[in-house]
C-alpha cells in the first residue's frame, strides 16, 4: 500500500511540475499590434522567410550534436544570458561603459539602446505570429534543451534581436569599445543556439532585424541637438549660481523623445531664498539624515535596479514586450526628464545655499550647476511616476522613495527645500504624462 502511494505522489508531482512549467510564462502576441515609436520607415525592414523542412532537419542535427559538446565555459554564457529577459543584462552593460566616458552621459545612450530593442522586439513579434515557427525541441523531442525553452514561436530569436539592437547603438556611442560590444552580443546569440532553444536561423534572422532597426534609431540618435555648442553667455548676476563652468548647459537645446519641447513643464520662477536659507541654517543633522543624504548622492541606479527587482517580483522576464516597454519608457522619461531640468535650471540660475550664504558649509559638493529645480528630486518623481504606472500596488514604496531622494538633497546642504517640492511636482507631471502618452499610442 505504501508503495502504492508513494508512486502516486511521485506521478502527482511530475504532473504539477509539468503544469507549473507549461505555466511559467505568458503566451502573448498582442505585441505584435503595438505601435513602433521612432521608426520612420519600418516597411523596409524585413527578414528572409522562416526555412523549410529541409533546412529545419539540418538545423535540428546541428542543435543535437551542439548540445552534445556542452561544456561549462558555454553554459555559464547560457545561464548569464537566460537570467532574465533578453534586455535585462543590457541595461546592465550600460552604467559600465557610461563610467568610463563620462561625456556620453549627457547623450543618455540607455534610452536610444531600449528604443531600439523596443521596435525590434515588437517587429520580431509580428515575425512571430506570421510564421508560427516551433521551437526546436518542440519539433524534436528527443532534443533536451540546457534551459527551459520559451513557450512563444522560435523565429526571430528574441534575444538576437535584442543583442544586435543594443549593441549597434552602443557601438555607434561607443565607436572605440565598437568591436568588443558586438562581439558580447554575438556571444548573447550564439548562447540561445547552445542551449537548443534556438535554431541558427533563428538568431541569423534576429540579427539582422535588430541590426536593421538600429540603424534608423542611431540616425535619430545623430540629430539629438547635442552637436550645439554653448554661446558662452553666462549669468552676472550675484544673486543667481554663477561658477567657471556650467556643467549641462546644452541640454536644454537637445531634441526631446516625447515631450514637446524643452520647456513644457517649466515650473515658475523661484522665489527668494531667504526663509529656506535660514531653514537650512538651523537644521540639526542626525545620523539618519546625514546617511540618506550620502546614500542617494552616491547611488545613480537606484530605479533601474528597483525596476529589474519589480519585473522578477512578478515575474514578467518571460514576456520580453512587456518587459522592453517598461524599460523603454522609464529611460526615454528619464531622457527628457534631464533636458526639461536643464533648461528650468538655466532658465532662472537658481542659487545655491553655499552662494546665498558663503559661511554656509553643505555636507557634500555643491554640483557644478545651478539649484533650482532639483534634479535629483525632478528624475526621482519621474522615474516614480512610471513605475507606479507599471506597478499601481507598489505606489506607495515609490512615492516614498522619491521623497527620500528629495529630502537628501536638503539634509546634504545643496538644495532648498523649495528646489525639492517644485521639482517633486514637475516630475511627476512629466512622468505621467510621458508613460500615459507612451501608452495611447
């Protein structure tokens, strides 16, 4: 009897296993009717169609005989690559290379690069409904893939489409890092064949899709406005930030992605200074106080790795649509976000506290341009305002967040409280409506 149960439990187990695998991820092409956002001409984009039977048998050989000569060094690239969806690792290859070229940063190339992974995935999408390929092991059974395969059509291969999106931009940021940045995007493409989950056909096409698309996003990408040099013309008057260099004072000419110009959620003129001065004078630092002020000036990724925490937390990396717009627009709201800060910054010069009051010793470095608005505290609304939108039950965790950010700036000594509270709203107006705008379309 006992034996009898045991072996019940055992095919009850394979059964709920079976099940809960066959669950993992969401079949779901409704991607494939959204709307592109930056390419012009998306007609011209094409990709050969999906092969035949018999180049399917060949493909499925080579899979077999692949999988057969697996070693660790490959499967440390599958497991890397397999983390998460297809641009998770992506936006983690970006802070790397924007902190060894500190004048790319301005350009904000993260946003151009999930750009182009967003229209190449929605235009991969399309490929898949239109040929329905099957994954290899689908076709084959006796092929046992190294990882789980997706449950969506094999052909274009996401994460070549993915890989070969992001890294044409890169490399167009990046020209002399060009070689090496393409080469770990073959490395993500080649590590899908590895694991069986892809025929190489698959990711050929993949790779010439995002190719394709990156092409036209980085022509737009050359007319960012960031070519303009500064006139020069700098404040004299000694109530406003002055300084030997004011650092961002192009941004406010750069192209915005989706908002309509530069100045559209410009808040009104500052006020004077003189209460928040003498607030900030006699404010008695804690340790509390103190630590959130360090923590957040020296922290830049706080929202792209809550981001990615959200996406596993509910378990979205299966859907790389999904995923690809919800990194997309936190990055071109970030985009515009900076250049509306500048040019609110540069609109009015808005003093500092250590300027207004010369024996006043902030906490930290003064940044090298003017207060007001706050841009931490304007990009931490935006950035709240997104995600808050993609995850309405976390509300509360963001919002709180970006107050946190908002008030260090104070406790740090090189904001007022009143650049914090008007850049609390102006980020958050412009986050709505830049993913509420996003969405419409």
């Amino acid at each position: 009897m006992k034996h009898v149960i045991l072996s019940l439990a055992i095919v009850f187990t394979a059964v709920y296993a079976n099940a809960q695998m066959e669950q993992r991820q969401p079949v779901n092409y409704e991607a494939a009717t959204w709307h592109t956002w930056l390419l012009d001409k998306s007609e011209q984009i094409t990709i050969p169609a999906a092969p035949g039977p018999d180049q399917t048998k060949a493909e499925l050989k080579s899979l077999k005989l692949g999988l057969r000569k697996l070693d660790d060094k490959k499967m440390q690239q599958i497991k890397y690559w397999d983390a998460g969806a297809p641009c998770y690792r992506w936006n983690q290859i970006v802070p790397k290379l924007l902190a060894q070229k500190f004048e790319v940063q301005l350009r904000m190339p993260d946003a151009w690069m999930n750009i182009a992974i967003y229209d190449a995935t929605i235009l991969a999408w399309k490929e898949k409904l239109k040929y329905k390929r099957k994954r290899p092991s689908v076709l084959d059974t006796s092929i046992k893939t190294a990882i789980n395969a997706p449950l969506t059509y094999s052909y274009p291969c996401e994460h070549s489409v993915t890989a070969s999106a992001a890294a044409n931009v890169l490399a167009y940021f990046f020209p002399a890092k060009a070689d090496s940045i393409l080469q770990i995007a073959h490395d993500a493409s080649q590590s899908r064949i590895d694991a069986g989950v892809q025929f190489p056909s698959d990711v050929e096409a993949g790779w010439k899709l995002g190719e394709q698309v990156a092409k036209q996003i980085i022509e737009k990408a050359k007319n960012d406005g960031s070519a303009k040099a500064w006139d020069g013309k700098m404040n004299k008057d000694p109530k406003k930030w002055t300084g030997p260099y004011p650092l961002g004072i192009t941004l406010a000419s750069f192209t915005p992605i989706v908002i309509h110009s530069a100045n559209q959620f410009r808040p009104a003129p500052p006020p004077d200074f003189a209460k928040d001065m003498k607030e900030m004078k006699n404010f008695k630092q804690t340790f509390k106080s103190a630590s959130q002020a360090y923590y957040w000036a020296s922290k830049g990724d706080v929202w792209m790795d809550l981001v990615g925490q959200k996406i596993f937390e509910y378990r979205m990396q299966d859907d790389a649509p999904a995923v690809a717009r919800i990194y997309t627009v936190l990055t071109t709201a970030y985009h515009d976000a900076v250049i509306a800060i500048m040019d609110a910054k540069y609109a009015y010069w808005g003093i500092r506290p250590s300027q207004y009051d010369t024996t006043y010793k902030p906490l930290i470095p003064t940044p090298p341009f003017p207060g007001y608005p706050s841009g931490h505290a304007a990009g931490a609304a935006t950035s709240c305002a997104v995600l808050e939108y993609f995850f309405p039950a976390d509300a509360e965790q963001f919002q709180q967040l970006a107050k946190e950010c908002a008030a260090s700036r104070f406790y740090a000594g090189i904001h007022f409280r009143t650049d914090n509270e008007v850049a609390l709203q102006m980020g958050a107006d412009l986050g709505k409506y830049i993913v509420e705008t996003w969405m419409k379309r």
